[in-house]
C-alpha cells in the first residue's frame, strides 16, 4: 500500500501541500540524504499529518534517516511512542502551535532553524545529538527526563516567553524540594522558559550565542561532557532569579561561560553538584558582572583548572586568582560557603597554600561587604542617637579586629605575625645597644635610690649586684609577658631625658602593648590552624 494510501485511511482526506509532500517523500528512496536548500518554498500541512507520516516511515527499511524540511504546521504535532533507529530531520519547521515528542526513541533529531511555539520532549531518547541549532522557541522548552546520547546542541538558538513580572514572581520562591513532584515541574511548564528536569546528555549541552528570557532549569542533570554557555544573553523580564538555573546538576568537565551577558536584573544561578571544573574566559571583562551568580550551596571535586603551556608541555595549574575572582562575583549577598567548599576542594588536590589564599580572600571579601552594609545603615533615615552610637562603636572595634588579625592572615597564616613580632623584637635590641653604647641617659635603674640622687651617676651609682643592663633579654623580657627575665623590673626609660621620653612611648606602646596583642593573635592564629576549620 501506498504511503497515501496508508495516510488518507489513517487521517482521512489530505489538506493544503500534505500531498506535495507525499510526492517529494516518495521521489526520495536513496540511502543518502541530499542536504536541503534554505531557499525550497515552505509547505503547510497538518500536525497530525507528520506525525502519521514518521510512524509510518520509522521502519522504511529504504530510508536511512526521515528528512521532512521547510514544514509549516497549521495544528499541534503530537507524537507519542515513536520509534525508530533512522535520524529525523525537521530542519526549519514552523509552528505556531506545540509541538510533542513524549517517550519517543530517534538515532538524531534535527530541528535546525526551526521557529516554534513550544517544544516538549519529555523522556524522549536520542542516541546520537538532539540538534536545535538557531532555533527559536517563543513560549516552552522542555525536555524533561530526556537521554540524550551525543550533544543537545542548542547554538545561536533564541529562547523567548511572554509573560508579565507577576507570573514571575509567583514562581521565584520554588526550591529544590518543591522541584521533585510532578505537580510543580507541571508548573514550570506553563511558567518558565525552558525546563530540563532530571535530563541526561552523555556528551556536551552546547548554547553558544542562545538568547534566553527568564528560566532555562536544569534539575537534577546530568551532562558527561561541557556545558558551554559562550555569549549567552540571558534577558530580563522581572524575575531576579532568571538565567541558568541548575540545581543537584553534575557535570563531567566543564562549564564555560565566557561573555555571557544579563540585564541588570538577571543572575545565572549555578548550583551543581560535584562540579569538576569551571572555565571562565580570560577577559574578566566579558564575565557576568558582580551579583549575577549565584554558588550557595556549590560543592566541587576541582575548582578552576586551566590549561597552561609551561616548556612545551600542557600542564593542569590551579589558577588561584582566577578562582577568587569567580567567587567574588557570586550574589547578591555574601555566602562563606562557596569559598570554604572551593578552598576544601583543592586543598584534597594537594594546593594547601592555594586553598589558604582562597580563605585569606574570603574573610577580605566579608570585610569589605560589612563595611559596605554599615554605611548603607548608617545613612538610614531615623536612627536614634544611641542606635547610631552602637553601630559605630561595632564598627570600630571589627576595624580594630580585622587590622590585627592582618597580621596573621587572619589567622590562616599565623606565623605571618611570628616574622612581626621578630621584627619588633630586633628593633628593640638595636635601640637598647644605641641606648648602651651612645645615650646611656635615655634608661636607668629602676632602683629609686640608685638614680634620683642628683649627685650619682644612674649606671655607677648602681650596687654591685645590681643586674647589668642587657639588650637582648631586656628586649624579650619587655615583649613576652610570661617571661620574668629580671630586666625589666630592673631597668626603665629615663623620663628625664627627652630621649629617654621617646624611647618611653616607643616602649610602652608599640613594643609591649603592640605586642601583646600580636602574642594574642599568634595564639588565636596557631589555635585556628590546629582545628584545620577551613
């Protein structure tokens, strides 16, 4: 029996150009599939038409692959089951009305260039790539619980929605958990742009050049291979969680997103699991701007590893500024979080002076952030003389806190303070040996009778077993309080001599309290290292 046959008992009369197409379909018995030309006419036909039409071609054992291009349709295409291990190629077909591919099974589907309404492909099954390059989608794309064997490849494809800021609003609030029923991914069907729930590609989710509105969700996926965001332009519609939404995804290498472009509002969400490596382009420049990722919640296996040609050879280098810069662009808000599991990350790779700098980032980050939140509170209109008062004094004393704690990295790098107290230490014994040797004035006996007598030298008048003055242990014993050297309580500054008064004030404040309070954060730093809390 003829197709026509098969097709007119099945659907009933044939409408508008189905028969020119029967025709061309059965001129075309070769194994070979001739490319089409952009420029054939474009022939109108029915949804229900083509879907018949590839049911009835799925086991044509003449045909290697169903190549149907430059279709109109006039209704929805619904097609359910199909089968076939032949590739479909649809390439610019149009449609103002949905089109449906559930629990369908192709080698490769082609829908290049296509222009649709809506395209939802759920638990369909592709052996090979699922091409929708240069497409453009006006309402849904979804292709939920999909398996998808090569690539989804959906490169200078243009992915738009109509839809108020309302609708997408009602819809900023969903979580993950919320995610996992069938009622709330029926949802994000009506509301969001694109959805691909619990998809798996074992090759590459390529969007290189994509224009997305609102959502692209990716729950639960999982891609083998990159996901290449390459000058995507995400738009703003309303909605402050727009872009790449990616929630429990896994990725088998890496996801780039060089040049990548928001509106103001719009943020790329990236929330992966078991994150393997994130690739940014060079020029920060074209990066997404500050507060348009967002890494809560992010765990990685690796964090930011480039390629580097290093004498002749390509070499995995961490690249640690790289990776600050990514995390300093996550928002709004700062989370700890992203910056602990990066840090966590590499330093099981074997980068623990890395995974420190990543640490040492952070907290310069949260100090920056808090300074920022206590002038934005500080200018807030009716707040009371005491509130205003309470603020600043907080804010002094992190100043005074965080400006110590410089000194040790904030205790990640404690002997960092070790060098500075050394460094105090040996200016204290080089002015005790001036003091010795030229201007023996500035420091006398603490012995009150040995030095007040107007008629005595300080040093000769001193009794015999009076201790000598030493720089060295004079210097150690002004320094570390635990110590009792005798120095001491045996020598100080001649208030007296103005160089005495100088040495006094040098003394009493930088050395001893300046230095009590960086014996203090050596402490704090060594006990923070020990519990290893990275």
């Amino acid at each position: 029996m003829k197709l026509q046959e098969q097709l007119t008992a099945k659907i009933g009369t044939l409408e508008l150009d189905e028969t020119d197409i029967l025709i061309s379909l059965e001129e075309a018995f070769s194994d070979h599939v001739e490319p089409t030309s952009p420029s054939r006419s474009t022939r109108s036909c029915r949804g229900e038409f083509l879907a018949e039409v590839l049911k009835a071609l799925a086991h044509d054992e003449y045909r290697m692959a169903l190549s149907i291009p430059d279709i109109r349709l006039v209704s929805p295409l619904i097609a359910t089951s199909l089968k076939t291990e032949k590739t479909v190629l649809l390439q610019r077909i149009q449609s103002d009305y949905p089109v449906h591919f559930n629990q369908c099974s192709f080698n490769q589907l082609d829908l290049t260039d296509g222009n649709l309404t809506s395209l939802v492909a759920r638990g369909i099954h592709i052996e090979r790539d699922l091409v929708l390059k240069g497409v453009r989608i006006s309402h849904i794309l979804d292709l939920s619980i999909a398996r998808i064997g090569g690539t989804l490849n959906l490169q200078d494809s243009v992915l738009t929605i109509p839809g108020s800021a309302s609708e997408a609003s009602n819809n900023a609030g969903d979580t993950a958990q919320e995610e996992s029923g069938q009622t709330r991914r029926e949802e994000y069907s009506r509301f969001e742009m694109g959805s691909m729930l619990d998809i798996k590609i074992d090759g590459s989710l390529r969007l290189c050049n994509a224009r997305i509105d609102r959502k692209l969700r990716m729950t639960n996926a999982r891609v083998g291979g990159d996901v290449d965001l390459w000058g995507v332009e995400f738009q703003d519609v309303g909605d402050l969680e727009n872009g790449l939404i990616c929630t429990n995804c896994e990725i088998g290498e890496k996801l780039i997103l060089s040049e990548s472009r928001c509106d103001d509002h719009t943020r790329i969400a990236l929330d992966y699991t078991r994150l393997r490596i994130i690739q940014f382009g060079r020029d920060q420049a074209n990066w997404p701007r500050v507060n348009r990722i967002s890494l809560e919640g992010t765990t990685f296996e690796a964090f930011a590893f480039i390629q580097r040609q290093k004498l002749g050879q390509a070499l995995s280098i961490f690249d640690t500024d790289l990776t600050i810069a990514i995390l300093k662009r996550n928002g709004p808000g700062f989370y700890r979080q992203p910056w602990r599991q990066a840090a966590q990350s590499i330093r099981q790779k074997g980068y623990g002076e890395e995974a420190l700098e990543i640490m040492v980032a952070m907290e310069k980050e949260a100090s920056q952030v808090e300074v920022k939140q206590h002038r934005a509170r500080l200018t807030e209109t009716g707040l009371s003389f005491w509130h205003r008062l309470t603020l600043m004094g907080k804010r002094f004393r992190r100043t005074i806190s965080n400006s110590l704690w410089w000194f040790a990295d904030y205790g990640y790098r404690p002997e960092k303070t070790l060098w500075t107290l050394l460094t105090l230490l040996l200016l204290n014994i080089g002015l005790n040996v001036v003091i010795l040797y030229w201007q023996q004035d500035a420091i006398v006996p603490a012995l009150e009778e040995v030095y007040l007598q107007d008629d005595k030298d300080p040093w000769k008048g001193t009794p015999r077993e009076y201790p000598s003055f030493n720089p060295l242990v004079f210097a150690l014993d002004t320094l570390i309080p635990a110590l009792d050297l005798g120095q001491e309580s045996a020598w100080q500054p001649n208030w007296k001599n103005p160089f005495g008064i100088a040495y006094a004030i040098y003394l009493y404040i930088i050395h001893m309290f300046f230095g009590l309070l960086l014996i203090g954060v050596l402490v704090a730093g060594i006990s923070k290292r020990l519990s290893d809390d990275i």
